[in-house]
C-alpha cells in the first residue's frame, strides 16, 4: 500500500504543529509517522467514524488522524483538533 496525505491534511498538520515548541512539534511528528506505519500494516486499525468511510486513530490525547482507503492508497485526510467544534469536523469531511 501506498500513503498519501492531501493537501486538507498538509494544513491541518501544519496548523497544529505551528501551535507547538520545537520539542513538542518534532515529538508530534514522530508519533504521527509511528501511526502511519501502524496504519499501513493493518490499516483497519483506525476506528470507523460514523457511517461515513472515514477512519480515525488517535494520535495524541487531542489530536485524530482520519484517513480512508481507496484501492492500494491510504489518503490521510485530516489532523483533526478534539478542541475545535465537532459540527465543524462533518462539514470538513463531507466536502
């Protein structure tokens, strides 16, 4: 399988990690890859959301990574905030 991250989840990555340190940044970054290999091995390992063919997988205590999986690609799709509004996160997903 092959992992691609679409330009929503480029900024979204960018917009958490801009929040953080140095330290906590990189700290970030490196437990975002160990999912990512973890998702590739069995990427049925994020939890469904809703009825939707998103999964997500909990990266940090308050960030979530949702992907989906098209043929051989995983498409990371979002870093999503547990702060920000959940009504947000559907209108984000459906579009």
């Amino acid at each position: 399988m092959v992992v691609k991250l679409t330009e929503n989840a480029e900024k979204t990555f960018s917009q958490i990690t801009s929040k953080y340190s140095d330290l906590r940044a990189a700290k970030f970054s490196n437990q975002t890859i160990s999912t990512i290999e973890m998702i590739l091995q069995n990427n049925k390992i994020g939890s469904k959301y809703k009825k939707t063919s998103f999964r997500k997988f909990l990266i940090t205590n308050q960030v979530y990574l949702f992907y989906t999986i098209e043929k051989q690609i995983i498409y990371i799709v979002l870093f999503w905030d547990n702060k920000r509004n959940p009504l947000e996160l559907d209108v984000i997903l459906s579009s």
